[in-house]
C-alpha cells in the first residue's frame, strides 16, 4: 500500500482532505468539512477550510490546526521527516498522547521504524 506519512504518522494519502484537494473536488470538501464539524466538533468549518497538501508541504495549503499542532511543529523544529524517526518517539508524551486517539498513526510510524 502506498503511503505518505504526515509527522504524526497519519497516511495522507487516505485523508479525505487530501484527497479532496488533489481532486479540487468542491462536493468533497463539502462532505469533509460537514463530516469533522461533527466528528471533532468544529462548528464553524466549512468547505473552504478544507484544502491540504499535506502538514509536511512546505508551501501549503494545510488545515488551519496544522499551523498550531504541536506534533508538526515539533517534527519541524527537529527536522525530522516524521515522528517515527524521532530519538525521542518512545519517551515523546505529545505524539504518545496523540496515538492512543489514533492507531491507525501508531501502526504506520511503528512499521516506519521497522517494528
């Protein structure tokens, strides 16, 4: 299977977001942006917010929390590609955290580092 692993280990390649952008597909973006309103309760996110080529572009667009996720932002100061190839992964209470609500993340990175 293809991927493309963003810092925390989500495959970007199955994120609707991505998806929908790479398509520039407006129903898409629609149905993301109802869909996580409710999933992650976002009250006020609409299709135009739903534009992303990844929180490891370095141009952008991304999901506006990618400007604020401490996961990304620390990767990014470590210059790591992403979390998985962290010296501090095991002992890392942010990405921990964040892949107990996320183990399809956990799998990707554990498989990354070769485990």
């Amino acid at each position: 299977m293809e991927r493309m692993l963003g810092m925390c280990g989500l495959n970007c390649l199955e994120c609707d977001a991505y998806q929908a952008t790479k398509a520039n597909d407006d129903v898409l973006r629609d149905q993301v942006a109802k869909k996580w309103r409710e999933e992650y309760q976002v009250p006020g996110m609409t299709a135009a917010d739903i534009h992303c080529n990844s929180c490891l572009s370095p141009t952008g667009p991304w999901i506006a929390h990618c400007l604020e996720c401490e996961v990304r932002l620390c990767g990014l100061q470590k210059a790591v590609d992403h979390c998985g190839v962290c010296q501090e992964y095991a002992d890392c209470r942010t990405i921990q955290s964040f892949l107990e609500m996320a183990p399809a993340a956990r799998t990707n990175l554990e498989e990354a580092r070769g485990g």
